[in-house]
C-alpha cells in the first residue's frame, strides 16, 4: 500500500514538472515575437522568471520526495529484516526447548528403567546389589 502511494507521488510531481516545461517552453517561443526591450517583452520576461522558479521548487520537491521515500522503504526493509530474525529465533528457542525437555524426558525415562530393571534383577537375581536398595530406600524417605 504504501509503495502504489509513493508511485502515485512520484506521478503526480511528474505531471507537475512536465506541465511546467510545456508552459516554460510555450512562453519562450512567445517571446521571440517580442521586440527586444519592449513592455510585452518585460512582463514576459518576468513570467518566465517565475515559471523558472516554480520549476526548481517542484525539483527540489521532488528530490525530498525521493529522499523520503527511499527512507520510507529502507524502514519497510528494516521491519521485514527485524521479522524475519524475530521468527528465526522463535523457531531457534523452540527447537532450544524441544531438545532441553526431551534430554529431560529420556534422561528420567532411562533412569525409571534402569530401576525397574533393578528392581526385577533383585527379585530374580542370584546376587543383591545395594545400588537399587539404597535407591528405593531414599524414595521411600522422601515419601
């Protein structure tokens, strides 16, 4: 949306411009009819004068124009950039957590099972082990 109103701007200056050189041209043919020195010709001269004027405002428009406009897209740049890097690291602290939960997850699943392993090599076993019995006697503390 903002890029159709730069563009619509930029025609519009145009527009202005070429009009202006249309009339600056018109006006110095119709001065040649002039005689030299004349009243006609001063009035006209005048005229031309001012249209000069008009001319270098509506360059010096639009070169701010321009300017600004090259800011209003370097800032839409900006923004896009800034964006783009916000949802990089969403993505990157999400895949951060995955993995942290997951470490988690297995690491608790794998100690669960080596107990329960524990636990059932105790019963069947031929040998007791006093990891598993120290173990089940510091849950039980806490319970």
């Amino acid at each position: 949306m903002e890029v159709t109103l730069i563009f619509e701007r930029r025609e519009i200056m145009e527009d202005k411009r070429n009009l202006l050189e249309d009339q600056i041209e018109a006006h110095l043919k119709k001065m040649k009819t002039f005689d030299p020195g004349s009243e006609e010709m001063g009035k006209a001269t005048r005229e031309l004068d001012t249209l000069y004027k008009l001319a270098q405002e509506a360059d010096s428009d639009r070169r701010k124009a321009l300017a600004e406009d090259e800011e209003v897209v370097r800032n839409e740049r900006r923004f896009e950039f800034e964006q783009e890097k916000f949802s990089y690291q969403k993505k990157q602290d999400r895949v951060k957590s995955g993995i942290e939960i997951g470490g988690l997850l297995l690491g608790t699943g794998t100690s669960i099972w080596a107990f329960v392993k524990g636990m059932k090599f105790e019963m069947d076993g031929v040998f007791k082990t006093t990891t598993v019995k120290n173990v089940f006697n510091k849950i039980l503390k806490f319970k």
